[in-house]
C-alpha cells in the first residue's frame, strides 16, 4: 500500500462519517468536533518533548510546501468532480508519471511534484488519486528524521489550517495530525513505519470532498 494511501485510510476511518463532509455546515461540525481533542491551550500545537526539529534547512522548500498545499486546498475545495486526475496530473506534476510506475493502486499515480520540494534535505515525491487525494510523501527515512520532518512541518504549515492542528492516534505507531484548510478540504500530517519497522515515512495529504 502506497504511504499516501495508508495515511488517508488511517485519517478518514478515525474521522469515521466525518470524512464525507460536503457543506460549509458539515465541515463547521467537523472541525467543532475535533476542537475536542487535545490542542496546547494556546491554538498551537503540542509536540513530543525532547525531539530535535533539525532547524528549518532551507526556508525555501517550507514556502513552497505552504503554498503547494494551500493552491491543493483551494483546487480541490469544490469537489473531486472539478479536479479530475488528469487535470491534477497536468497542473501539480513536474513531468507525467511514468508509464511502468503510473498505477500504484486502482486509480493512483506517482510522480515529482511542480515545484520540487526537500524540506530538511529529504526530497518529496507526489501521489495522485482520482478520488480527491492529494499527498506529498518521503519515504525510507530514519525514526529521528521522520520526527524532525513531522515537527517542523506542522510548525510551519500550521497558517494552511483554519484552526489548531489536532493530534489522532493511529491504531500502530502511526502519529497523525489532522486540520481543516482555509479553503476546506482536510490536511493530514503524519509519519508512520515503513514494512518491517525499521524506516519510516512522512506523508503530507489533502483529502477534498467527494
């Protein structure tokens, strides 16, 4: 299973029948909802004591991250019909997927995103899927560097979010982060194993409604 896929999995059965929300109403609930989770009481976020976030690196690939996410956000806030994948292949791709790696799963692909992006020195690959998700993932990473992407990365994607991130814990070892953006759709920020348990992968998801 692709990363993207399995943090989206993970998100969307914690949020349960949440992840259907359509309406400016339903998403108002939602977000209400989780506000009941455990925020640090100054609409910020609380974050594993003792980590090293490795320094903000090049601030440039922070910036461009941002607004990949939030030009994401607002692309698919109206629904996945309105950004079939080919489109989003067209207007997020650096080149198209290739021909032999292009279907990770029924109706996925891969490839390098536009602009390219490597926070903290580790590059990010895109996943596309025609059903509104839209991720950025690292892959084959060490425990420490996944926590050090995780912890900057909700640092400095935290203005993407309309309100506070909220941590959710995953069924395993996965550590997810859940907002919903200013324009709509759902921002996941995870890290989780890789198979086998020994590295690990950062993913950055944009679930839009379906």
């Amino acid at each position: 299973m692709s990363p993207l896929r399995r943090l989206a999995l993970v998100a969307l059965a914690l949020l349960g029948g949440c992840a259907g929300r359509e309406t400016a109403a339903s998403q108002a609930a939602w977000q209400n909802a989780v506000r009941g989770g455990k925020p640090d009481g100054t609409g910020g976020i609380t974050t594993p004591g003792g980590r090293n976030d490795g320094g903000l690196a090049d601030p440039g690939a922070w910036r461009d991250l941002a607004t990949f996410t939030a030009e994401t956000a607002e692309l698919l806030s109206q629904g996945v019909s309105t950004a079939p994948l080919a489109s989003l292949v067209d207007s997020l791709c650096a080149e198209p997927p290739e021909e032999e790696t292009a279907v990770l799963e029924p109706d996925s692909v891969r490839c390098p995103p536009k602009p390219a992006m490597d926070p903290l020195g580790h590059p990010l690959m895109l996943e596309l899927s025609r059903h509104g998700t839209v991720g950025l993932v690292a892959t084959d990473l060490t425990d420490g560097d996944s926590a050090a992407l995780l912890t900057q990365a909700l640092k400095q994607m935290a203005s993407a979010c309309a309100g506070a991130w909220v941590r959710s814990p995953g069924p395993h070892q996965e550590e997810l982060h859940m907002c919903t953006s200013r324009a709509g759709p759902l921002l996941v920020l995870g890290r989780f194993p890789g198979e086998g348990g020994e590295r690990w992968q950062f993913s950055l998801a944009v679930l839009g409604p379906g």
